[in-house]
C-alpha cells in the first residue's frame, strides 16, 4: 500500500514537471526557444527543450515518438500523415504564428510593385530585364535562398505556382547574405522573412489579383491578412500526449505568448 | 628489474605508436568506403522521388520520358504531347494535392481508401493527362499506364548541363556545371596566386634583409590561419561589390570573386613552402654561380629557382588543393547559380559549396543524399590526383640528385 502511494506520487511529479521536447523548423525555432523561455519563467517546474532541424526532421520525430511538439513552417504532407497513420497514431494541428515574405530590391530600382504572375516570370527565368515590367533596362539578378531552407519551399509554392525556380538564380547562405548583395546590386530582386527587413533595401508591393490592388509588406497588412505572401507556422502534437503538452501549448496562444511573437518578429494571430 | 620494467615501457609506447597509426589508416579507408558505397548508389536509383509513379492513360502512345522532359512538363515548358513524341494534344498536368478538384472527400475516404480507384478512374477518363502519385495509391487494376523512366546514367550524371536535385518531380542531376565551376575558380586562383606568391617567396629568401624577413614570414603565415568563413566575409563585403563596379556588371558575386579570395587563401602555403625549398639551396651552389661572375639575378633564376623547382611546384599544387577544397568562403561570394560559366565574370556553384549548402534537407539515403555523396567522391578523386603528382614531382627530384 505505501509504496503503490509512494509509485502514484512519482507518478503524478512526473506527468507534472515532465520535460518537453519541441523539434523542428529552424523558421519556428526563435519563436520557440523564446516561447519555452517565458513558460519556463512562469512554471519553475517545468522544463522544455527545443532543438531545430527542419520541418521534415521534426515531423519525423513526432512520427517516432522522440519529440512531443513538432514545429513546422508548413502543413504535414500526405506521406507525413500516411506514416502517421501506419503507426496508428492521430495528430493535432496547431497554427501558432504567421510569417510574411517580403520580395526586396535594389534602393535605387524605379519598380515598386509586381503582380504575382510577374514575380513567376522573374524567378522562374522567363522576365530577364526590368524594362519588361516597367524599370530601367536593366538585367534582372535573382537571389534566392539555398533548398535547404524552409523559405525556398514556400516561395516556390505560393509565388511560382510550383514551377521549378530558374537555374541561373543565386543562392545565398543566409539572409544576412541576401541583403547585403541586393543592397549593393542594382537589379537585385530577392525575399527575406518580413522580420529580417532593413532600410538597405526596398520592399515591392504585390499584387495577387492581376494587378488590381498592391499591398505592401508591413506587418499590419500582414495581420489583417491582405499581404497574400504569407504563411501559417504549425505546432504538431500526438492526441495521446495532448494533456502534457497543453499547459505549453495554452501559453504560446495566450496574449503573453502571441506578445512573444512579435517581438520575435513574426505576425501574431489575429484575436 | 629495472631493465625489465624499460623494456615493457618501450614495448607498451611502441605498441600504443602502432595502435594510433593503425586507427588513422583505417578511418581514413573507412571514410573513402562509405563516400563510396553512399555515392555509387546514385546510379541505381530513378531521378524521380522514391515510391512515386508518373502515369499517363492507356490510349497515350509516349512510353518513355527523360527526367528533363519530366521537368520541363511540370515547369509548362513543354505544353503538348507533340514535343516528346506523342500525339499533338495539350498536357494537363495533376499532383496528388490536385485530387480534391476533382473528387469529393468522401469519395477519396477518410484514410483515403477511396483513392486508388479515384485516381485510377481519373486517369482512364482524361486522355491527355499526367499524373505524378505515390505509387501505394496505384489501384490494383490501374486502368491507366506507367510511363517508364531510366536509371541514373553515368553520361546523365557526368554530361548533363543542369544541377538541379530538389526539383519536382524529377530531380536534374547533372555535375557539369559543378566540376567546370570547381575547376573554373581553382584556375583563377592559381593564376593569381602563383606570381604573386613565387615573388614574395624570392624576396624573402634571398632579397630581403633578416629584419625584414622576420616581421613579414610570420605575417604572411597568419594568413593562413584566418577562419575561412572571416575571407568569404571579406570577400561579399569589399571585393564583390568592387568587382561590380570595376567590370560594370549586372552582379558582383562572380568566379573572379571566388577566385581572388582562394587565391589570397592559398598564398601562404606557396610562399611558405617555396621559400623554404629557395632557402635549402645549398651556399656552395650559389657562392660558386657568384664566384662565376654571375649576378645576383642570374644566380636566382638560374641557380636558385632551378634548384627548388620541385618545391616551388609541391607549393602551387598544395595551395590549389586547398582552393579545390575550400567550402565557406567560396559559398558566400561566388553566388552559387549552377549555370555552365562562359567566362570569370559570371556567378559558378563549386562541388564543396553545393555539398555544404544542401545536405542539410537532403533526405538520408535518397538520390539527392547520394548524388552528394557522389560529389564527394569527385572532389576525393580531385584531390588525389593533385597529392599523387606532388609525390610523383618531389620523387623525381631525389633521383636527379643522385
């Protein structure tokens, strides 16, 4: 009898102060390392730990049981959920954030907005020259991020329309990398996350209505949802583990956590 | 006793030298084995995504299809059936993601059991479709058909002008433009390097006063010590946007970029190690050519260089290895586009760049995971040739001496 009491208090200390593991999105990653901090703060017993990786790895782990919460920057594809299902197991989708991209270009470039079609022609290598869509005449140069990051996926989906981008696009290792070479390129064009945005480069407004409306990217169009380049930032638990991770989960949703958000930089929810 | 005990200790330290020796030899065989074994595997894999099938309807008369075509398809670049073979109709292309345009959710099913059939039926009923899907949906009695697709081919591998391995649904996989941007600024590099590294390396062993030589050597070999990523740094902050103004270019970050900094990267192992071969001259050699009459001049280029030219050489050949193998620096101002380049002035991706910047999503064990690998078993045999003609020089060298 004692020591079934003695079990059911380890037990329960366990479930309690149990630590959690996030994995995933090196996008997310900021977000959730903040996020962890704060809750940490607030719940002395609690412990999280978040590593990067990737989406794809943080997904995989959540598949094999060695994270509780994946962080993803995009939604699980179906070979993600086929696995999932083959281990009979169910997940729960959680939209924490939203991240904008802002297509930037050379101070100096006359263009200051682009329909969607345009900015498919440019990456995808068909528009070579500025005077096409109305600047100097001037060779285009396209930055863009290398595959390994979760933005070139994005951009590629909800900007070329799944095309393939153009071989000849240059690939940066970073997006300090990308400002700095649009800064001093004049007919650089590139995007960078809305949060990495510096006045050495100037931000194209966009059109995803055949040019009819232009929105700018600012993190209140963002919010109100009329900047179309911009994407939802997913936590993904397992429903059987639901309970233990809902105490973190509630907190990075409350008006303290979606606080956290912006001052990391991305766009909150809107209430 | 004593005696006993020295001797054990010799035998233990002797024994400990040849276990240490032993371990280097075998990671290093170990490491070549497995770069090997990963990167071979390219050629037995098909370059579209593993467990997929691209299926066209039964009545289509294209049987096969390159991984170009494929992508060229999807990218809309090629629009009719006509292009690759086929009767002239326009291309309708569909992705699994497509499926709910054309079917509800509860025919696909909830576990999406209802999906073979669906995707079987939609194939028989649209007679110039392509479909790219996971090859588990493939309904039992598919009523479309499978387009063949080739293995990896070496001359694919080797010849192909397009290096483009996360492209969907094929992946291009050719190395052309790699080695050629390797290769490209290596050459640059050494172009740069060599004139100006022999002619530090003459001034220091036989111009310049000791005074000299003692403050400018050890400056000179602190170049070599700078972390790689602190040049690439340098590089896309003063000498990219310099080369943009000085060519007047639409872009800076071009393989002269590249070039100039491997070059600067390689200078301290030229000079050092042809200083050093110009300082081994013996005295009697060069006090004899000046007892000749010969000039100070003279004798340098026809006493001392003749004398150190397996050094010198050993010094270029190990500085290109190191420009060959050169990673972060190159990664930053080169602008990695991997396009086939036609002149320095253009943007190249080098082997070691693409390898660093890629293998981070590559998916362990798939084509584009090995097809790095692949890259890496280049650059090995690169490197291995250049290390087997510094041997084959400096061999040579001894048997003139005797």
């Amino acid at each position: 009898m004692k020591t079934n009491i003695i079990l059911l208090a380890f037990a329960l200390y366990t479930s309690v102060s149990s630590a959690q593991k996030l994995k995933g999105s090196d996008t997310v990653l900021p977000l959730g390392q903040k996020e962890a901090e704060s809750f940490m703060n607030k719940n002395k017993s609690a412990k999280v730990t978040v590593t990067g990786g990737g989406s794809g790895v943080g997904l995989a782990a959540l598949v094999d049981g060695t994270t509780d919460i994946a962080m993803s920057s995009r939604k699980m594809k179906m070979a993600e959920k086929m696995k999932l299902q083959e281990e009979k197991k169910e997940s729960k989708e959680v939209i924490i954030a939203y991240d904008a991209l802002a297509v930037i270009v050379n101070p100096t470039n006359k263009v200051s907005q682009l329909t969607r079609e345009q900015l498919e022609g440019i990456f995808t290598g068909e528009i070579k020259n500025w005077k096409e869509v109305g600047g100097d005449d001037l060779q285009i140069v396209v930055y863009s991020r290398e595959s390994s990051s979760g933005t070139y996926e994005f951009f590629k989906e909800h900007v070329l329309n799944n095309k393939n981008y153009a071989s000849s696009v240059l690939a940066m290792p970073a997006t300090g990398s990308i400002i700095q070479s649009i800064s001093q390129t004049k007919g650089a064009i590139g995007y960078v996350g809305l949060a990495y945005m510096e006045k050495q480069v100037k931000d194209v407004k966009v059109s995803y209505d055949n040019g009819k409306t232009f929105v700018g990217a600012s993190m209140a169009n963002a919010k109100n949802k009329t900047y179309p380049i911009s994407r939802p930032l997913y936590y993904y638990y397992l429903t059987t583990s639901e309970k233990a991770v809902k105490l973190f989960v509630d907190f990075c949703l409350s008006t303290e956590g979606q606080k956290i958000v912006e001052q990391v930089g991305y766009v909150p929810l809107a209430k | 006793m004593k005696t006993f005990y020295k001797k054990f200790l010799e035998k233990f330290i002797e024994g400990l030298l040849m276990l240490s020796s032993t371990i280097t030899t075998l990671t290093v065989v170990l490491i070549v084995f497995f770069l090997f074994k990963e990167g071979i595997g390219v050629f037995n894999k098909k370059p579209i995504e593993e467990g997929y099938v691209i299926a066209i309807n039964k009545n289509n008369i294209v049987t096969k299809i390159s991984s170009e075509q494929i992508k060229n398809i999807y990218d809309q670049k090629i629009k009719n059936w006509k292009e690759i073979g086929g009767k002239p109709d326009s291309i309708i292309l569909f992705r699994l993601e497509d499926i709910s345009n054309y079917y509800s959710d509860a025919a696909i099913g909830e576990n999406f059991e209802g999906l073979p059939n669906c995707l079987s039926r939609l194939i028989d009923s649209v007679p110039n479709i392509i479909a790219f899907f996971p090859e588990k949906y493939l309904d039992k009695n598919f009523k479309g058909r499978q387009l063949e697709i080739d293995k990896v081919t070496l001359s694919e591998f080797f010849g192909g002008k397009e290096w483009f391995p996360t492209a969907q649904p094929a992946a291009q996989l050719g190395v052309m433009p790699l080695i050629l941007g390797t290769l490209w600024v290596s050459l640059g590099a050494i172009l740069l390097a060599l004139p100006l590294g022999l002619a530090a390396s003459v001034y220091m062993s036989e111009i310049a006063s000791d005074k000299v030589r003692r403050i400018m050597k050890p400056l000179i070999e602190l170049l070599a010590g700078i972390p790689s990523v602190v040049y690439g740094f340098f590089g896309l902050v003063i000498i990219v946007p310099l080369i943009q103004k000085t060519f007047n270019l639409p872009v800076g970050e071009t393989a002269l970029a590249g070039s100039i900094i491997l070059g600067i990267m390689a200078l301290p192992t030229i000079i050092t190690i042809s200083e050093d071969a110009m300082r081994n001259t013996p005295r009697a050699m060069k006090e004899a050519s000046l007892a000749l009459g010969a000039s100070k001049w003279q004798t340098i280029y026809k006493v001392v260089i003749p004398y150190s030219i397996s050094g010198i050489t050993a010094g270029a050949i190990l500085g290109i290895g190191r420009a060959i193998g050169e990673t972060m620096a190159v990664l930053m101002v080169t602008g990695n586009a991997a396009v086939i380049p036609h002149s320095i002035l253009e943007p190249v991706r080098t082997i070691p760049a693409t390898i660093a910047a890629e293998l981070g999503e590559a998916p362990n064990g798939g084509l584009h995971f090995q097809a790095l690998f692949a890259l890496g078993c280049i650059l090995f045999l690169i490197t291995l040739v250049i290390n087997l003609t510094v041997e084959f020089i400096s061999n040579r060298n001894k048997y003139n001496k005797h």
